[in-house]
C-alpha cells in the first residue's frame, strides 16, 4: 500500500466542513476520497462529488468482497442510511487525500491505515451559529427537513463528547469563526505535517 497522507476533516454538522473541505482543495494539491452512502441524494448533490451514493445491494456486495473498510448505519426520521468507506483503490495512489467524515469514522481510517497516515482536522463552531447556520441551509431547500436538521444536531452532543474526542486523539482544533482565517490555519498545519516526509 502506498504511503500519501490522509487529512480527515471531522465536526459536528453545520461546523462549515464542506465549506472548508473546497476551500482547501481549491487552494491545495490534495486529491478527493469520495465517500459512499445509501441515502438519497440531495437536490444540490451531484453524484460522486459529495458522497458515491448507492444503495444497499451494492452495499452487500462490497462487503462479501471485503472492501469495506468502515461503516455506520443511522436511524434517520426517513429509515436506515448507511455511510461508508471503501477500499476502492484510491489509498493505492501514493497521493495525499483530502476526507470529510464522522469521528467514528476517522478513528476506524486511523486502525485500517495506520496512524502515522491520518490526520484529524477537527472544526468547531459555537453551537447557536451551526444551529442558526443548519436552519439557513434546510431553509434553502425544496422540502426542508427539519426533523432530521435536529435530529443531527441533537446526537452531535454525544457523537463529539470530550471524551470520544479525547479517546480518538483529537488534541488540534480549529475554531471555524471566520471560514478565511480557518481554512488558512488549517492549510499551515497541512503543510507543516507534509514537510515532514
């Protein structure tokens, strides 16, 4: 397996991740690991840029073949979704990725690839401006879902608890309050960590 770093963005939900997450392949070399999911996709969604959406038979099938490195079902108001990684060869490349997951999901990349290969980058946001932001977003949809907008945020509490985050290592964090200054913060770090190759 080649050896190209893998920077993991992780934070709670409306922390300005997928802001970022462009943000930062706009401004550097990082190649995209495009996640895979079984949820429906989203009216701005495009297929293969935010998630690989699919749905359960290709699910089932990855997994027999024992490409699947993590995964992680949710109870949503709409049934079961299931988020997931595979080893679909992009690891394989020697290039530096750039991905954007869940703490749970960092922590089993960091198992399956080895620590000195993943790197967290965790985003934090003042929980009155991701709530205010999440209405904002759901807002501008066509069939806003605020059911799920809250079910989201309520279970971000325990998914980010200090002490998951403590147990996952995440010891670096980067306050999201101005998206400029956070993603340049954040490219510093990147740079530093690839200069140390």
């Amino acid at each position: 397996m080649s050896s190209g770093k893998i920077f993991y963005i992780i934070g709670k939900s409306a922390s300005g991740k997928d802001s970022l997450y462009k943000e930062i392949l706009k401004k550097t070399g990082l190649k995209v690991y495009t996640m895979y999911t079984t949820r429906p996709k989203r009216e701005y969604e495009i297929q293969g840029r935010e998630y690989n959406f699919t749905d359960d038979g290709e699910l089932k099938r990855l997994r027999e073949e024992k490409k699947v490195i993590e995964e992680r079902t949710y109870m949503t108001v709409h049934g079961p979704w299931t988020y997931f990684t595979v080893d679909d060869g992009s690891f394989d490349k020697g290039h530096d990725l750039l991905m954007i997951g869940t703490l749970e999901s960092y922590v089993s990349m960091k198992k399956y690839m080895g620590e000195e290969r993943v790197f967290p980058i965790y985003i934090e946001c003042d929980d009155g401006e991701r709530l205010q932001r999440a209405i904002n977003r759901e807002k501008k949809s066509r069939t806003p879902d605020y059911k799920e907008m809250c079910r989201r945020f309520l279970a971000d509490a325990e998914d980010f608890s200090e002490e998951k985050l403590e147990a996952a290592g995440i010891s670096r964090r980067f306050e999201n309050l101005d998206i400029a200054e956070c993603r340049d913060n954040i490219i510093e770090y990147i740079d530093r960590v690839l200069m140390q190759q």
